[in-house]
C-alpha cells in the first residue's frame, strides 16, 4: 500500500524514529518485510544525529489479554484494546520485565502441562518464579514504567 509506506516513511523521518517493534504473531512476517521495505529505502543521510533506524521482533505473549484487561484500561483509557495491545509490545521492547509482570503468568503460554498442575501450586511457582525473576533484575525506581504490578512482584514488600 503507497499510502502506508509514505505514511510509515514520513513518520520515522519526522519524529526521528530509531527502533520499530513488531509482533511475532500471525501478522508479524508480513508486517516485518513491509517495514524492512521501507527502512531500506530510507535516505542514507537523515541526520549525523540519528542512526539507522532498527527493526525488532516482540513477543507478542499475553498482549490480548492484556489489552482486555482492568489494568491497561487504567493505563491506557483512551485507546482501544488493539492500540493498548500495540503499546505493550513496544513496551516489552523498552522494558520487558515492568510490561510482562502485568500479564497473568498462566496467559504467557507455559506449554500444554501447566493444566495438569494444582492450580495452587502453579500459581505458588510461578509467583516465585516472577518475584525471583525480578529480585534477579532489580527495579528501576526511576523508571517511566515502574507500576503497582511491578512493585507487588518485588519480594519483601506488602501487597
């Protein structure tokens, strides 16, 4: 489509676009090929102050749910479930740990045997597994990300 590639073209040169996130689901082969078109064809000489522009591809794991959820209403509440989708997957670029703790960990596709699990004791693993998981990568307390979800995975602290 002409008008997306100018579309995509004109925004990546105007507001100095560095890196694009694409999700790796259905869509995101097509979507991938599309944006490395119009990357390749980008002037060579933008600017000596912006690089070349890179292309990412996401996990798009649990962004529907997300997308639906409470939380990404409060978050997000003026756009739609697929925009809060396409932020959470560009977030997961930025900071996959602050994104990924505010999906439900049994949503994240742990393979077909976490059913067979008690419910409690998958629910006990994987709260340790993320409270490990973050006490192993610390928490940024400056960061524009930090939230409650991130903090209520921090070990030690009151819910």
């Amino acid at each position: 489509n002409t008008a997306a590639y100018k579309a995509l073209m004109t925004v990546i040169i105007a507001l100095k676009i560095d890196v694009i996130a694409v999700g790796n689901g259905t869509a995101g082969i097509p979507c991938a090929h599309f944006v490395l078109r119009v990357l390749k064809d980008l002037p060579q000489n933008r600017s000596p102050f912006q690089p070349s522009v890179k292309l990412a591809v996401v996990p798009e794991t649990g962004a529907s749910r997300y997308s639906v959820s409470q939380l990404a209403a409060a978050e997000l509440p003026n756009l739609s479930a697929e925009y809060r989708g396409a932020v959470s997957i560009a977030r997961r670029l930025q900071d996959p740990l602050a994104e990924l703790v505010k999906i439900d960990p049994k949503s994240l596709g742990l393979g077909m045997y976490q059913y067979e699990l008690e419910p409690r004791h998958l629910e006990r693993g994987l709260r340790e597994a993320l409270e490990w998981c973050v006490a192993k990568v610390g928490i940024d307390l400056g960061s524009p990300h930090l939230g409650i979800p991130l903090l209520m995975a921090a070990p030690g602290l009151c819910r």
